[in-house]
C-alpha cells in the first residue's frame, strides 16, 4: 500500500532512503536545506556519486512517486512518516553533535496536523529518540499525535541502492503497536528479515554492528603486523579464519584502516556514550589507536624501501575513503598524503572519481590524468584505494613509467608474485615482502 514519506536530509543516506522508499511503490519527498543540492535534483542531476542511485531517481521522478523540496513544510504536506536523515558529525570530544536533529525534530512539531511516525534514521547514540519525543511534545500542539521510531541504516556507500532494497535485516524500535504496524506495511515491499525492538535497543544495534565491524578491521590489521613480523601471510590467515561460520569471511581485509563518515565518527561517539553511562569502553579504544597506527603504514614501509624521503616523488592510488564513492570523509589517503608532504615528499595522486573534491583538500599535490601518468617518474607507487580499474592496469606499462620500481599495495589488491615478476619490489601489508632480506623477517617490526 502506497505511503506518504518525508525524508529529511538528502544526504548520502536520505537520498537513498527516499529513491529507493519510491522504487518500492511509496509517495515521497526528499528535504534538504541545501538548496544547491536541490537544485541539482530538481534539474535531474544526482549531487553524490552512488553507482545505481541516478537511474532510481529518473524511473521515479519520472512516474512522480519522487520530488525534491528546500522546506519541512512542503515535504510534511501530506507525509503520514518523517524520516530525520541529517548528519550527525562528532564534536571535538567525540561526542556525536545532535544539534541538526534536534532542530528538525522542532521544525517537525510545529507542523504535525494528523498522526505521524517519526523515524530516526541517522545514527544516533542511545536515547535520542527520548529526546526527539520531548522536543516534539515542547515545541508540537499539546494534541499532536505521533509516534517516535528507531530506523537505523546498514547500507554502505558504494552499494548503498542493493544494501537498501536487499536488506540483510530492517532494524525498527518502536513504543507501539500502532507504529509497528505502520513500520511493517512500509517495509513490505521489502525481503529481509524486519527486527522489532524497543527504541533504546535500535539505537545501540546500530553503534554496536558499526564499532564490531571496526573491531574486525582493526584485529585483522593487527595480525597483519604480526605477520609482517613473522613471515606470515595475513590474507592467507584471513581465508583460513573465516571458514569458521561463527567468524565469517567478511571485513578481515587488511589494509590500511577503516575511514569513512561513518566508523570513525561512530566509534568516538560509542566510547563517549560508554563513558555516560558510566563504562570506560577501552577495547573500542583500541580499535581507534590500532587504525591510526595503520594509516602510516606507507610512510613507515617507504622509509624502509627508500630511506629517506625528502625531494621522493610518490605516486598515490586513490583518495576515495573507499571504492565506488566519491565520499573523502576521514579517507586514508588524505592522512597519508599529509604524512608524505610533511616528510617533503611530491605526491601524484590519482582517483576515479573523488579528484575535484579533493583538489580544495590538498594543496602542493599534483592531480594526476589517471594512474599511469600519477607512475610517471616516481620513486614509488602506492596503492591507498582499491578501484577496480587499478586491477586492469597494465603494470608493464607502470614498470616502465617509474623511476624506481618500488610498489606498496595498501589494500593487497594484486598478485605479488605477478608483480616481482615484472620487477617490482613489492611490499603489501601483512604479507612477507619482496623487498626485504631474509634476516630482516622475525627482527625487524616495521
Ligand atoms: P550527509 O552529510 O551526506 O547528509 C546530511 C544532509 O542533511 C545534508 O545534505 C544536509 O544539508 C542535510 N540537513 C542538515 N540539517 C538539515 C535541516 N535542518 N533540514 C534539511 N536538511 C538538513 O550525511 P549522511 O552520510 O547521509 O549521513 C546521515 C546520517 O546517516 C548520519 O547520522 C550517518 O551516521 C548515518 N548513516 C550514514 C551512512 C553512510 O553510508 N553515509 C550509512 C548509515 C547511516
Ligand atoms: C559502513 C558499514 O559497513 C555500513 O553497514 C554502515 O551503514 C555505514 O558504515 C554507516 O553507518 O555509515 P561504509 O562506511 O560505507 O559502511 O563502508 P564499509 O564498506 O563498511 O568500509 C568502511 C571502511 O572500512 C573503508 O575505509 C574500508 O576500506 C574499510 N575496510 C572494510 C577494511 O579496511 N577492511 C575490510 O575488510 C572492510
């Protein structure tokens, strides 16, 4: 049956939220005060890169299930849901800044005039949706009836359309029966498996799968050092874990640490909450000092390779936080390149589709064409991104482009051995590396 949805916030997930509530057969209206952003909408123009996203929006702006408005007002016309979808960034101490929810929840309650869900969807520590419900009583005639639901959002950028319409699960907790109902015949469209729960619960549902799945990011790149120290192959210890169903293959890719808007942001707010509510969360602690200690893994694997740094020039492989986004929210590569042009190196740095947002970001960077010419006469290639189009290089070519043929694959994206082949000297995290001398493995932790 077709809903009146009102999405607030067209962010990266708002967006989605909204095309894809549309593809499933619902009215809805996606807000944003942002009125670039709208602007680009309304003109047919997708202002994210999200692989899939483009096509939902036409198909449903098209048969009209999908419009885009700059006030609450005109997107709560007829919404009988209002999804709060805005941005919930950390503030200095880590605690995450509810200021943006809190001034639509108010907006929200001055315009509540028939029964309405309000779903929070942006993550949220535990409680909000408390506070969301007094500031719509404060601010919302003492009549207003609605009820307040927690919607957390698993899809991930990159594949945020398939996340959103094949959900693993749909998380929503809810004070009643009335908006479980309402929650259920809203999601129906949908296959997965839909888990009811009490308000608190889906709040901390979403901060702990986010801070688990940090923790195996960063447990698997500790063992990747241990294996840098031993001579073991750390994607190889990765298969063999998780063969065990009760481990799972998924997230033990080694690398260079997690970025994001999102793992970051959400451990710090996590540890914070912790410590409210009286608990000092210190294995999340660890996660946070294990992943920035990841991040310099390529200056340190470069100090190893060429010594000294200064007047190198280094090729850098992508700047997305990720494949498959344009996002550069805490990406790897930023700190990277900041490490390398602290330490006086020349940095070309080449990415798909994240170069024009980061040209304001990185000063003194030369922005390659594409990968090959990023190759050109550098003292080392290093892989921070693991696009797809990287895999198809012809690295013959990049062989000869190179000064010197030092490769660090930060994502263990290629063969080594292909590569040694061609005469590289291969370093790839927690794997035994080419470059190093026999009597260096098991003494010398990088
Ligand atoms: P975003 O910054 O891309 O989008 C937020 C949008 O909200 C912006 O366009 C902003 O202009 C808009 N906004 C802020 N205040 C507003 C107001 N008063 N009225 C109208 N619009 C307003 O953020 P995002 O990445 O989409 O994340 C949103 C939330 O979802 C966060 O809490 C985040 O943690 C959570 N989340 C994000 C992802 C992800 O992959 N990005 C996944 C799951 C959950
Ligand atoms: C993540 C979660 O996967 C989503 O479920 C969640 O909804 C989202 O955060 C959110 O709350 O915003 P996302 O940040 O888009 O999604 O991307 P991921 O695919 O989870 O990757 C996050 C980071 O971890 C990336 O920097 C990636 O390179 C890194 N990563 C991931 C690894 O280093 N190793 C892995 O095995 C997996």
């Amino acid at each position: 049956m077709k809903k009146h949805v009102a999405v607030i916030g067209t962010g990266y997930v708002g967006l989605v939220t909204g095309a894809c509530l549309a593809e499933i057969g619902h009215s809805v209206v996606c807000v944003d005060n942002n009125k670039k952003k709208i602007a680009v909408l309304k003109k047919g123009g997708v202002p994210i890169y999200e692989p899939g996203l483009g096509e939902v929006i036409q198909r449903n702006r098209k048969n009209g299930r999908l419009s885009f408005a700059t006030s609450i007002a005109d997107g709560m016309k007829k919404a009988e849901y209002v999804f709060i979808a805005v941005n919930t960034p950390p503030k200095p101490d880590g605690e995450a800044d509810l200021s943006y929810v809190e001034a639509v929840a108010r907006e929200v309650a001055r315009l509540l005039s028939r029964y309405t869900l309000i779903v929070d969807k942006s993550t949220v520590p535990v409680h909000t949706g408390e506070k969301v419900k007094q500031v719509l009583r404060l601010h919302g005639r003492p009549d207003a009836d609605f009820d307040v639901v927690s919607n957390p959002e698993f899809l991930r950028e990159g594949t945020a359309v398939k996340d959103f319409l094949h959900p693993d699960r749909v998380v929503v907790g809810v004070e009643s029966k009335r908006a479980e109902r309402a929650m259920r015949e809203l999601y129906a469209p949908l296959k997965g498996p839909l888990i009811v729960t009490d308000i608190k619960s889906a709040e901390l549902i979403k901060h702990s799968s986010n801070s688990f799945l940090a923790m195996k990011i960063s447990f698997i790149n500790a063992v990747a050092g241990i294996c840098e120290r031993t001579g073991a192959d750390v994607t190889k210890v990765a298969e063999g874990m998780g063969h065990d169903p009760r481990i799972g293959k998924s997230f033990l890719k080694a690398g260079l640490g997690f970025g994001g808007s999102c793992f970051p942001k959400d451990l710090s707010a996590y540890i914070k909450m912790a410590e409210e509510a009286g608990y000092d969360f210190e294995l999340l602690k660890s996660v946070q000092k294990i992943n920035a200690e990841q991040r310099r893994w390529v200056v340190k694997r470069l100090k190893k390779a060429l010594w000294t740094l200064r007047g190198k020039t280094v090729a850098v492989w992508g700047l997305a936080f990720k494949p498959d986004t344009d996002d550069l929210r805490n990406a790897p590569a930023l700190d990277i390149i900041a490490e390398l042009c602290e330490e006086g190196c020349l940095v070309r740095a080449h990415d798909p589709v994240a170069m024009n947002l980061a040209k304001p970001r990185l000063k003194g960077v030369y922005f390659a064409r594409d990968a090959y010419d990023a190759a050109k006469g550098a003292d080392a290639v290093a892989l921070v991104t693991e696009w797809g189009e990287y895999k198809e290089l012809d690295m013959k070519k990049v062989r000869a482009l190179v000064h010197t043929p030092v490769f660090l694959d930060g994502r263990n994206l290629f063969d080594p051995d292909g590569l040694v082949a061609l005469g590289f000297q291969v370093h790839a995290v927690g794997r035994p590396s080419a470059a190093l001398p026999a009597s260096a493995v098991g003494r010398t932790p990088l």
